[in-house]
C-alpha cells in the first residue's frame, strides 16, 4: 500500500487533525469506465485523499499525468488499499470557482493491461455564512467581557462585600465581585471544553493512524492551555489572584496562539469534521471569540483587584 499526503489548496491553513484543511470545493467521483468487478473508489478525508481497495485478482496501477515523470502513485497489489492525494484532482481544487460550479477531472488506471478511467468533477458548494460566524465570535467576546466589567463597575457602589474572605487563598479577590469571578471561571471552561470537542472532531476524520495520536497531534499547545484553564477557573472561584492571570494565559493561547488558522472556515464550504461543519465553526467561534473574552474578563478582574496591605509595600 503507498499513502501520500492531503491535498493542500492556495490559502489554506493546517488547522485540523492530520494536516487536513477547509476548502472551498470537494472533488465528487461519477464513475469508472469500463466498470471492472472488486474495484472500489471512494473519496475520504473530506476530498484530501481517494482511498482505493483492489479486489480483483490483477495489479492494479494509477497513471501519472501525461507528460510528467511522477512516479509516487500507488501500484496496489491484489486484495490490499490504497490511499493517496491525485495532482489531478489538486489541479481542479486550485482553480477559480468555474460556472456552473463544477470542474471536471479524470483519473487513468490500469488493472492488469486493460485501461480504466474515472471520471469525476471537482464541485464548489455554495459558500456559509460568514458575517454570522464573525457576529457570534463578536458576540463571544463581548459576553464575559461586559458582563465582567458591569460587575467591578456595580461593586464599586459603596457597601460591605457581603461574601467574606477564605482563609486558605493567601492573598484574595474578596473584594471583587462574585459574579465576575463566575463569568470568568465559566468562560474559560466553556472555550476549553469547545476546543476539546474541535479537536476531537477532527481527529476522527483522517482515513489512517489512532485516534488517540491524532488528537495528540492536532491539539499542540493545548495540551498546556487545557491544564493551565482548569486550574485557573478552580482558583478564581476561590478567589485567589493567580486564577485571573492563569485564565488569561489559557484563553491566550488557545484564541490567540492555536485557533487563529482555523477562521477560514468561516469562509471555506467543506470542513474536515466528523460532526457536521456548521458545529465546527460554532466551536471556532467559541475558541476564538471566547478566548479573547477571557482575555477581557480576566483583565478587567484583575485590574479592579484592590491591593491588599501585603501587595502595596
């Protein structure tokens, strides 16, 4: 079996698990001329790769393109499968979105030493929505950063704090308003646990490898935003200051360092996920426009953190 790469279309970026991107188009494959017995080809990975399963009895080998030398398609053995990314099918998904939204593609075989063709056509579906995926990120910034600043803003109105100090945090928010602290430690488990099903989503998707490494793979620097978000929320419930700054640091690397790429799916129409694409720019919105308003949150918290007699020496 011989494996190659997904294919990589102008503008994109390695958002997803395995390498794989949105795009704008997906290839869509319509037949094979002559029909050969025990032939199967199918289109995996959301039209980065073609998986090819050889039940005949004959080698089975895909053609380069006429006039190249590419020698890195697969040969595939009788009763063995095949995965690989076509240059054909890379042409078409390069091309400017055609009239009629389609483009079409053919792929040479030979099984045995009879020719086979497949036809096939790369199809551009209609493009989402994306001033609403921009409006909920919007929107997703603004919540627990408003929320947040109306709190310290009504906490400054003259009054005991009515929650007393625990005595176990060292140096406290008690002074800072409950409900900016809830927001924060809600927001920040909300946008952790919208990347964590981002990424597993994804990792379902790519055809080979273990779920478990793929996720791995795919998730980088959350590995350490995740822990760094968890205890952050714990104490900034429990009103220590590190928790601000330890929310702050998570939503930061997840909305600022990690996401960022995968805002072109926003934009793009085929999205490698396992759960539907409209759900996967929903989680987006939450990991970007949630980050950053942790970011605000956290922020505003700690900047309305009076000083304790200990700190201002």
């Amino acid at each position: 079996m011989l494996a190659s790469g997904p294919l990589i279309g102008a503008g994109t970026a390695w958002a997803h698990a395995g390498g794989l991107t949105s795009t704008t188009s997906e290839p869509v494959i319509l037949g094979v001329e002559p029909p050969v017995p025990g032939l199967r080809l199918e289109v995996v990975e959301f039209g980065a790769r073609l998986r090819l399963e050889n039940g005949t009895r004959q080698l089975l080998l895909v053609e380069p393109p006429v006039g190249t030398a590419l020698n890195a398609l697969p040969v595939v053995q009788p009763g063995e499968t095949a995965l690989w990314a076509d240059p054909r099918i890379a042409w078409a998904a390069g091309q400017p979105r055609p009239a009629g939204d389609r483009l079409a593609w053919e792929i040479p075989l030979r099984v045995g030493e009879t020719p086979v063709t497949v036809t096939g056509e790369q199809y551009w579906p209609p493009p989402p929505d994306a001033a609403m995926w921009w409006l909920l990120l919007a929107v997703a910034i603004a919540v627990p950063a408003g929320l947040a600043y109306a709190s310290c803003r009504w906490s400054r109105r003259p009054g005991p704090d009515p929650r007393p100090a625990d005595p176990e945090a060292g140096l406290e928010l008690a002074s800072t308003p409950v409900v900016a602290r809830t927001v924060l430690a809600a927001c920040t488990l909300l946008v952790i646990c919208a990347h964590l099903v981002h990424i597993y989503g994804s990792a379902l998707v790519p055809a080979q490898g273990e779920v478990i490494w793929l996720f791995l793979g795919a998730a980088g620097f959350s590995i350490i935003a995740w822990p760094l978000g968890l205890a952050g929320a714990y104490y900034t419930l429990r009103r220590s200051p590190a928790g601000p700054l330890l929310c702050l640091v998570s939503g930061a690397l997840i909305a600022v360092i990690i996401s960022p790429a995968d805002i072109f799916s926003f934009h793009d129409a085929v999205i490698p996920y396992a759960w539907g694409a409209d759900l996967d720019r929903f989680l987006i919105a939450m990991n970007v426009g949630g980050g950053l308003g942790v970011i605000a949150a956290a922020t505003v918290l700690m900047r309305n953190t009076p000083a304790t007699p200990e700190t201002a020496r």
